[in-house]
C-alpha cells in the first residue's frame, strides 16, 4: 500500500515539475509528488523483464480492459474498433483541429482553460473563440449565451475540459447536454477531454456526465478523450486513448494523424492495462488523502486571504486561486519571491490568478500554504 505522507525525492531526475526551476518549490505542473499503484510498477517490472522493447501494437487483454473500463465507468459497450489509442492527449488534441478544421476556420472553449486548449488552433492554422466560465451562485459555469453570440458558422469545434482544469467543475447531466445541443444547432464537433474523470472527490454528490453518455443523436459528434495517466501519477508514460463512436468522424480523426505522433511505447500499453483492471483500491486511498489536501487548502486561503476566491473543488488536484481582488499585481511574482514555482494563470486565460496543484504530501502543502499566505497579505 503506498502511504502518500512518504515525500519522495524527486529533484535531479529529470523531471519537469522538480528541475525546471531549482530554485523554487514547485507546485505547477499537474504530476503528483506520489509513487504510483504497487500493481502498475509490478507490470512495467514483468514487461521489462521479457527484455525485447520492439514496436508495440495494444495487446488483446489491454483492449478488453480499457472496453471493461468503459462499461464499469460510463456505462457504455463499446466496440475496440471505435478506441483510438494515442501518445498522449495533448497531441490528440492538436490532431483533431487539423481533422476537423482548416484556414479561416474556428475553435471555441471557455476560459481559464487548461493552456494548451488556446493554443491548438494555430496548429491548423485557425481562429481562436473563448468565452469566460460564468459564476452562478458561487460556481462555475459555461455562458451560453456569450456563446451563442460568439459562435460563427466557420466554428468547427468545440473543446471541453470535464472535470474542468483549473476551476475543478463536475459539469452536470444538465449542463452536458445543453452543450450537446449547442453542438448539433451549429454543427460543430464535440471534442471533450475526460483526463480527470476518475479524480472527482465525491462522486454520490457530483458524479461524472461523459460525453458519452449524451442521447445518441448527441453522442454522435463526440470524441471523448480519456487516459490513466493523471489518475494514477503515468503522465511520464505516455498513453490516452479516444472513444469516437461515428465512423466519419473517426476516420477524418486518423486520417488526420499523417506521420507527426509518435509511436506508443510498449511499457506504456501494459502500465495503462494494470492500472485499470488493479488500480481502483489506491485510487479510492489517493482520493481520501486529495480530501484531506483540498479542505486543508480551501479552509487555509479562505480564512487567511478573505480577498482571495477558491472555487469548491469537485474534481482533480488542482486549486485555482483568484487574486483578483486583492491589491496586488501579479501575485505570480509574490509566489516566486516566497520561493514557490506555481501556474501563472495567464497561461489559462486570466490574469493575476494562481493554480496550485496539491497533490503532495499533506505536510509539505501546509508549509506552502503558510508561505502563500504571508507573500500574499
């Protein structure tokens, strides 16, 4: 059983949350500070014992877990032919503009927005649509009706971040289908990335709505975007997967890959397949400490900070702290000067605001938030 208050030693192994800047404590980049599920790194032990580390196609057992994943989280069956195995879900992403767009056309999303979703438009050379996330009663929702005034008949896309990075929301049954028909009336496809989706911190209050679960006529211009690599700290490994039940739509989507993703590595297929058929008792023990972490954090910033807004975090291990009340600049450089690396927020789409990942040892993350605190008073 891993105990997630052991620190591991990170710095110096080249990794990029820990190396890029030495000099300070980084909570940036979302990759936990925990080793992953003990049946994960005894597969990649077994396969590396075989000792041959050719080409790698997925292997039957992988495929029938990942259909058995499906099934036992969004309650759907679905045919391997309609997976689509990936290098990861940033590349996914940049594919499906070049799928599914060209020059002059548009993509929209909602703001603040994980980073990569408002830069992917210039891979297809396209326009770049963002309307802000609107607060409704103390939570986060999408502005429809900015929306509808922004979309344009050369809109193609529409990506979605559910559970949503970095404001943490669990969209609703509801609200996935009122986008769903925003979708179908302006005939643009769905591209939702899932990544989060087995890290929503109270499932009974806030269960996940996949685009897959939308009526069929919905469902039918979706790509759902999904991967273990978040949930279980394999994001080094290198492996997503889409679910992309039309035909059309799929075959533009691979059609589109040409010879720019790389090749899957073959530890990565067998790391993927342990962690969904073993891993479902340390992810239960990963979100019971993610709880302890997340009240810590919001009860902390709340009472000391009372300028600062912490949304109620739903999902993931990522806090969006929004300074823009209080008297301060750019509270990014008041982090630096406390000696801690976090997420600049303008790189999500809003500035002086801060997203600090909390997925580290509940003792380390205090000593941040006492740091925070005082740099930001």
């Amino acid at each position: 059983m891993t105990n997630f208050d052991t620190p591991v030693a990170r710095r110096g192994t080249g990794s990029l949350k820990w190396d890029r800047r030495t000099d300070l404590d980084p909570y940036w980049v979302a990759d936990m500070d925990f080793t992953s599920a003990p049946e994960i790194i005894a597969a990649i032990r077994t396969r590396v014992d075989h000792g041959v580390f050719g080409y790698a196609v997925p292997h039957t057992s992988l495929v029938e877990t990942l259909q058995e994943y499906l099934q036992r989280r969004m309650g759907v069956t679905t045919p391997a032919s309609q997976i689509v195995h990936l290098g990861g879900l940033v590349p996914a992403l940049s594919l499906a503009s070049r799928a599914f767009g060209k020059p002059g056309d548009s993509l929209m999303t909602c703001t603040p927005v994980y980073p990569p979703f408002l830069g992917i438009h210039d891979d297809a050379s396209m326009e770049l649509l963002t309307t802000d996330h609107l607060e409704v009663d103390g939570r986060w929702t999408m502005d429809f009706e900015a929306m509808e005034a922004q979309v344009t008949s050369k809109t193609k896309l529409f990506i979605l971040s559910n559970p949503q990075n970095p404001l943490g929301r669990v969209y609703t049954k509801e609200e996935m289908i009122q986008l769903g028909s925003f979708c179908e009336k302006h005939d643009l496809i769905l591209l939702s990335d899932e990544i989060h989706c087995d890290l929503i911190l109270n499932e009974a209050r806030t269960p996940h709505f996949s685009a897959l679960n939308l009526p069929e006529p919905l469902r039918d211009r979706t790509i759902t975007l999904l991967s273990p690599s978040k949930t279980y700290n394999i994001a080094g490994l290198g492996y997503a997967f889409a679910v992309i039940p039309n035909d059309t739509i799929r075959r533009r989507f691979e059609g589109a890959r040409g010879h720019t993703l790389p090749e899957i590595n073959c530890i990565a297929y067998y790391a993927a397949e342990a962690a969904y058929r073993h891993g479902e008792p340390w992810r239960q023990d990963l979100l019971a400490y993610l709880r302890t972490n997340k009240k810590l954090l919001t009860k902390t910033l709340r009472e000391n900070l009372p300028g600062v807004k912490v949304p109620n975090i739903e999902a993931t291990y990522l806090a969006w702290i929004d300074c823009r009340d209080l008297d301060v600049d750019q509270p990014i450089q008041k982090a630096e000067a406390a000696g801690l690396f976090f997420s600049d927020g303008a790189f999500f789409g809003h500035g002086r605001c801060l997203r600090m990942n909390f997925g580290t040892q509940t003792a380390r993350l205090k000593s941040a938030l006492d740091s925070l605190v005082k740099a930001l008073q």
